[in-house]
C-alpha cells in the first residue's frame, strides 16, 4: 500500500461503525467512511470531536458544530501550508492521504536535477499536488472546471510562499484542455489526474468515470513529453481496483516510454491501530 505517514498536524484518531475521527490541527471531526466496517476501538474518544458530519437520507448531509469554529484555519505539511474548512458534502478542502503522491513526485522531481520540468494537474481541486510539485521545482498547470477551488488552489501557493511563476491556472473541462495542449504543441513532462466519478463541466459537460477514464488517459499520454518523468492516476470511486489503473497505464503509457508502473491502495495510518484505506493510486516513473 501507498501510506500517508509524513503529516505532524493531521492524524486519524481512530474509525469503526462507518465513521473516521480526525484530528485537523488543534481541530477534530467526525466524518462518515463506508468502509470501516468494524467497531470503534476507543468510543470515549468521539465525544472530543469539535463537530460532526452527519448524513441525510436524501442525499448529502449537513455539519453539527459542537463549539465555534473559525471559518477556516491552516494545516503545514513540511514547508508547506493549507487552508481547510468544513464544507458541504463532508470534505475539507484537503485529502490527507495523497501525502504519499505528493512525496513520490517531490523525489522524482528533485532528483531528475531539472529545472525545466513542466508538469499538468487535471482536476486538481484546492492545489495540494500543485503547490508540492511547485514547491519540488516544476512549473505546473493547474485544471479544474470549478472556479472556486481554483481560487482556494490560488490562495494555497500564496500562503505556501510560492512564486506566482510556479503555477498556471485553468478553468476548464480537463479533457478539452488537454486536446487543445497537444493541438498547440505543448507537452508536459508529469502529468497527474483525479478524477471525480461523477461531474460535470464548466458548460455542463457530464462526466462518468466508467465511461471516460481510459479516453482521458489515452489522451493525456499523447501530452507527454519526449522524456517524461511520471504519471498518475488517482481513484475513489468504488470497484476501481488498483490493477485496473495499472492497466490503464500499461496500455496507454508504458508502450511508448517503457519505465515501471506500481499501483496500490492508498491509505493513512490509524492511532489506535490498521489503516484506513482512502482509494488507489496507479503510479509510472521513467526507469
């Protein structure tokens, strides 16, 4: 498995009977998680929390806050700072887990001794791998068709110390951008995706992942530059094994640059013992 183990201000307290307990700086939350299917091991322990997600049997949910929040506070990971917040449909603006991708691609990055690396993140939400890979030297484009993470995104490379150089920002359908990339001539040598299961675009473009996965893949390694250094594909959508992104890669990427290809789960470990799995990473890197 691919395991988040280098976060100081954010830790799984401990998960059972559907839930996760987190601890978000000095804040903690009580959110839903389908998957951990066994008891609690510490139910004393989930009276602490500072506010509680609770799902509605129509669809989505709403927040219990057990005392005042702020609207928003920081999280640091090494020399990097987000912003996270309670929001709608129980996420945070950040996803812990993908900590290990960030690690991956900051030493793949560093070690590559290039100063020239130009890497593309596709529905890159609030720019956690974007201000990581910026931070590990590469110039990188940021995608996503909401404008609001887009600008959360922007005020994460901000508070990170970022220069504005490092990033590009788009507001865009991910597949259209990269179609018109390749039409213009401009190749990337990371490319990163994490796709939702279900959205839509900017001008109502739906998409379905089971549909459209392996176009967008197909495509992006079309985008790839004549020495690429890695690429990568994240999932939560359920079904979505790990062996399935690994054939992705196998059949769109590895026939043209060669390298190695290692997919696994993804997942954080828990204070009270095991992990909690967060979905599947499928990893390339030039060999």
């Amino acid at each position: 498995m691919f395991l988040a183990t280098g976060w100081k201000e954010y830790e799984v307290l401990d998960t059972g009977d559907g839930e996760k307990l987190e601890r978000w700086g000095d804040v903690i939350l009580r959110r839903p998680d389908p998957q951990t299917i066994w008891p609690k091991a510490d139910p004393q322990m989930w009276e602490k929390a500072d506010a509680v997600y609770h799902r509605s049997e129509k669809g989505g949910g709403q927040w219990e806050f057990r005392k005042t929040l702020p609207e928003r506070w920081t999280l640091r990971w090494e020399d990097l700072v987000f912003y996270v917040r309670p929001t709608g449909f129980k996420h945070t603006g950040l996803f812990p887990e993908q900590e290990a991708n960030w690690r991956w691609m900051g030493k793949i990055l560093r070690e590559s001794g290039r100063t020239d690396v130009r890497v593309l993140n596709l529905f890159g939400y609030t720019g956690g791998a974007t201000v990581a890979c910026a931070a590990a030297g590469a110039r990188v484009t940021h995608v996503d068709a909401a404008k609001g993470m887009v600008q959360w995104a922007k005020e994460n490379r901000q508070l990170s110390g970022l220069p504005e150089t490092s990033c590009r920002w788009i507001v865009e359908d991910a597949l259209a951008f990269v179609r018109r990339e390749i039409r213009r001539g401009n190749r990337y040598d990371g490319i990163l995706m994490d796709p939702p299961s279900y959205g839509r675009g900017p001008s109502g473009e739906v998409w379905k992942l089971e549909n459209e996965l392996y176009g967008l893949v197909e495509t992006c390694s079309q985008a790839l530059s004549d020495e690429p250094l890695f690429f990568l594909i994240n999932s939560y959508t359920t079904g979505f094994q790990a062996s399935v992104l690994s054939n992705m890669i196998g059949k769109c990427v590895t026939p043209r640059y060669g390298g190695r290809t290692d997919s696994q789960e993804l997942c954080l470990p828990v204070r009270t013992g095991g992990v909690l799995p967060c979905g599947a990473s499928g990893r390339w890197e030039r060999g």
